[in-house]
C-alpha cells in the first residue's frame, strides 16, 4: 500500500513538475515575436521549397527564455519532442532563439552531420547571425543563416571563415588529440615493424658488408624465427592476418547521409501543419549569444 502510493505521488510530481516545450505550428515558430511578418513569409517559402527538392527539413523555433535550461539540452529536447526531419534521413536543422537569455543554437540531425558541420554552424552563428542580432535584425539574421544552410547542404560550397582555423598554438585538446593519434597507430606500427626492421638491417650490412646472400641471411633469417616459433611472434603473424578480414562489421555504410532526395512531404498548397517528418538529433551543431 505504502509503494503504491509513493508510485502516484512520485508520477504525479513528475507530470508537475515537466518542461512545457512550445509546441510546432510551421517551420517558423516565433514565440518571442522577433522575426517580422515579412521574413516569417520569406522563410516559409524559402524552407517548405528546400523540402521540397530535398526532404531536408529546417525548423525556425524562438523562445523568451530557456526557463533555466541551457540552450543544448533545450534544443535536444525540442527536436526530440517535433521530430525534424525524415524518419529514415534524420535530416533535420532546428535553429533555435532565447531572447531574453540572448542565446542562439543551430541543432543538426544525424544525416546532415557529414555535411553541415560544427565548424559550418558555428561559423554562421558567429559571422552571419550574431552580427543581424546585435542590430536587433532578427529576421534578417535567421533568413541569412537558412540561405547559408541550404547552399551548404546542396552545393558544399561554403568556406567557412573561423578565426579558431588559425594557429594559436597547443592547447589542451591538441594533445589529447596528438595522444590519441599515438595509441592508435601503435598495432599498425607492430604491424610494420617485422617487415621494415630486416629491410633497414639489410641495407645496412650490404653497406658494410658487401655481400648479398650474407646480408640477407643475417637481417631476414632472425625475425623468421621470431615471426614463426616464438609466441608473440606468432600473435602479431595471427593479428596480422585477420586484420585484413573484410568480413568485420566495418563493411555497412547504409547508416551514413547519401544525399539522396525524393522530395518533401509537406504540400505547399494544404492549408494545415502536417508536424515534422520524425527524424533524431545527433547532438551536432554550435551554440552562441551576442
């Protein structure tokens, strides 16, 4: 009885207590009234005519405030709970405004990762949609940073203009990074070092020695032995062989963005908001304020 009702004070605290997120009502969502009338018009043309050629949807979404939640895990949330893009593509981008907290965050679907970047979000944000915010040009910031997504994912063609592709020397993440690059090469490294150790003995003593088959019996003959009758030997000829084994779990790339479109599901000439196509946030994209 006890367990019982702690269950229905425990799910009635937790309906209580649950972030109200806005709900979809088009691809522009402007909660804090800060687009303008004209660019949400524009937007709606300029989004719905994307998905159209494309499938990839664009969601628009601007709030007063994040009610205490950092932008990620609002962002997170809310194209979790629209579902932006395909089901099947995860080709989605939620660019999302929290006035009064004056911060902004381009969320990006699974598909799109490989296409449209962190680099390329953040690059937006700080060059093309911070720059219209501080002018108070909201519209115009949103509109720009759309165009800016749409040439990207069809063309590829945008150079990103970030300061932080400059060198400012080391820091803690180029040696995580530079570790990380060590650790890994080190089985391909073993993996050489067999056959590149009695090629560099070899040249050696032909050098100094002079004489072919004595060479060749002195740097070849010693990593035979190794390779064929010792145990570590035998592990590195064993690893060696399945390393090349195509039949990994390697092989599947049916999970990776192929840009392959079939065009939009939203109907430019209906009348109702039909909601999002159910697609998944990959956690990738940038956030900003100004």
């Amino acid at each position: 009885m006890h367990f019982r009702t702690f269950l229905m004070l425990f799910l009635f605290f937790s309906v209580s207590f649950a972030q109200n997120y806005p709900q979809s009502i088009g691809y522009v969502n402007d909660y804090a009234d800060i687009i303008g009338e004209g660019y949400e018009v524009e937007l709606n043309t300029l989004i719905s005519a994307f998905e159209k050629n494309t499938t990839v949807e664009i969601a628009v979404l601007t709030v007063n405030s994040l009610d205490g939640l950092d932008i990620e895990t609002y962002a997170v949330e809310i194209y979790k709970e629209w579902g932006i893009g395909q089901k099947n593509e995860n080709n989605g981008v939620l660019i999302l405004v929290a006035l009064n907290d004056q911060k902004m965050r381009i969320e990006v679907g699974y598909g799109l990762e490989g296409v449209l970047t962190d680099i390329h979000t953040k690059d937006i944000i700080d060059n093309i949609i911070k720059p219209k915010f501080k002018e108070e040009k909201y519209g115009e910031g949103i509109y720009n940073a759309v165009l800016a997504i749409k040439q990207i994912i069809e063309t590829g063609g945008y150079e990103p203009s970030l300061v932080a592709k400059q060198d400012d020397g080391l820091d803690i993440f180029d040696i995580i990074g530079g570790l990380f690059i060590v650790i890994f090469s080190l089985p391909f490294l073993l993996f050489l070092l067999p056959f590149v150790l009695p090629l560099v003995l070899f040249a050696i003593l032909e050098i100094y020695v002079g004489n072919l088959f004595i060479s060749a019996t002195i740097a070849f003959l010693p990593f035979i032995f190794f390779m064929k009758f010792t145990n570590i030997g035998r592990s590195i000829s064993k690893w060696q062989g399945g390393l090349f084994n195509t039949s990994g779990g390697w092989s599947d790339t049916s999970g990776s963005w192929s840009g392959g479109y079939s065009g939009g599901s939203w109907s430019s000439s209906g009348s109702s908001w039909g909601g999002f196509g159910g697609g998944m946030s990959g956690g990738g994209g940038a956030s900003g304020s100004w």
